[in-house]
C-alpha cells in the first residue's frame, strides 16, 4: 500500500472517531472556551477536546510525525510528515447549532508550510450529516466509494461560495470581491466552513470557491480533495496578509483568476 493511502486511512479512521466527539458534545450543549483574534474568533471547548483526541491518536499510531492544530499550535516532528488539523471547522455553526461543521485532517510531507508542504492524505467529516470526503495522493478524492469529479462549463452560470473572516473591517473588501465576481456566478453560497467549500468543490456541489485569510488548517485538506477530484487550487496575492484562495474545475478557476486579478 502506498504511503498516501496509509496514511489517508488513519486520517479517515480518526476523522470518523473525533467526528463523532464533536456531535455528541454538540447535541449535550456547546461552551465557549475562549475568544481568539476578535470577539467573534470563538473558540469551544468541545475544539480544544476533540484536537487533544486527534492528537493523541495521531501520536498512538505515528510518534515521530508532526503537528499543526488550529488550537495547540505547531510541533515538529522527525519523520518529515506533519498532520495539519482544524479540530472543527465552522466554529461559529457548530456554537450556533448549524450543521455545517467538520473535522478537518490532512498529512502533508515536507516543509509544514502551505506554500512548499505535498498533501498526501485528507479526510474532511461532516458528522451532523454523515459525510466522510476522503482523498490519498495520486489515488482520488472519494465520497461513500464514490469517485469525486469536479464540474466543468457553466453554461448558467457558476454556483460560487465564499467566506468572510471575523474582523469586520475586512468585510467591506470581501463584499467588494463579491460584486466582482457575481457577473459569473448563477448564485452565491456562504456555508462558514472552508473545508467544506472545498470538499463541495471536489463532489461537484459548487462550482468555485474564493476566500480571503484562510489559516493552514482551513484549506490543507480541502485542496487535495479538490486537485484529487481534477479541479484547480491557487492562491492570488499570496505575499498579502490575506492571501486568496480560488478553487473550482478548471474552467471556473480560470474565469475567477481572470477577474480576481484584473486591474482596477
Ligand atoms: C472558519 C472557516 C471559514 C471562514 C471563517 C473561519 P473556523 O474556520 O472555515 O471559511 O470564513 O472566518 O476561518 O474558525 O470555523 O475553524
């Protein structure tokens, strides 16, 4: 077996067990651990507990690999895999009580940067629905032993999905990259989880995906779904304090890259 599926299978089988952490402690009522960047950056505690449960998983079956968690930070490790984990992505959903929340885990070798590290292994859990979107390098991105494949043309119009981060003062620009975009768009989806976007991008759910400010956490796993199901991930002004990230089949990112770097 390769090591891309190896390891795309322990992040599936941890994924399905801290998935199931994260719902149970959602339905026994959600606390709110601490704010983090501005008052609306929440943090649970289920987050802080379901991370410490990746972790100590990850740690079971792989001591000497490294981690990032959106909640405990960076830790080097030696075999030159590091796992890069968003113990629930879509905070603000889950602390809301709207399912759209998932675990996020990818393995990715090399450098823990975004801007060097390979993605090997991802597995994105939707618990609340019951979606495990998985994906191993070179191997597919998959959803229930289906095979993902993003879209193509859109003829009507691209179903578009975006994000917006928790200081205020960046949402006037987010909302001004908006009405850029829309003259392509059928629609406009907001589901306040990026992992999400993303693996709706690779099971051709939407059509493009475009997001301001996303931390590693939030797109590691997503991208190699999306470049596993056949589409197109890239980053406009990466050496911004708020990087873009455009996603979709390779049309629609063509069209969005057009117009997000267009001179104004
Ligand atoms: C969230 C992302 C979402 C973004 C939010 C936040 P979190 O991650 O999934 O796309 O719009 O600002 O970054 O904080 O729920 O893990």
């Amino acid at each position: 077996m390769t090591l891309s599926l190896e390891l795309s299978e322990l992040a599936t089988e941890i994924a399905r067990e801290a998935g199931e952490l994260a719902r149970r402690r959602r339905d026994e009522g959600v606390r709110l651990a601490a704010t983090k960047s501005t008052l609306a950056d929440i943090v649970t505690e289920a987050d802080r507990e379901v991370e410490a449960l990746i972790r100590d998983r990850i740690r079971e079956a792989r001591a000497g690999d490294g981690f990032l968690g959106e909640e405990t930070g960076a830790e080097l490790g030696e075999s030159g895999i590091t796992w890069v984990v968003d113990p629930i992505d879509g905070t603000v959903n889950y602390a809301y009580g709207i399912p759209a929340y998932n675990v996020s885990i990818a393995a990715v070798s090399g450098n823990p940067e975004p801007e060097s590290w390979e993605a090997l292994a991802a597995a994105v859990n939707a618990p609340a629905v019951g979606e495990i979107f998985t994906a191993a390098l070179g191997h597919g991105a998959w959803l229930a032993g289906n095979r993902l494949a993003v879209t193509g043309e859109t003829p009507a119009g691209a179903l578009l999905a975006t994000g917006f981060g928790y200081d205020p003062a960046t949402h006037a620009d987010d909302l001004a990259t908006v009405s850029r975009v829309m003259p392509m768009a059928r629609d406009l989806r907001r589901m306040g989880a990026a992992a999400l976007d993303l693996a709706y991008v690779a099971a051709g759910r939407i059509d493009g995906y475009f997001e301001r400010g996303l931390r590693p956490w939030d797109h590691a796993a997503g991208e190699l779904l999306v470049r596993e199901a056949g589409g197109a991930v890239s980053w406009i002004d990466s050496s911004a304090t708020r990087p873009m990230l455009i996603a979709g089949g390779r049309e629609v990112h063509a069209k969005l890259h057009a117009i997000l770097t267009e001179k104004r």
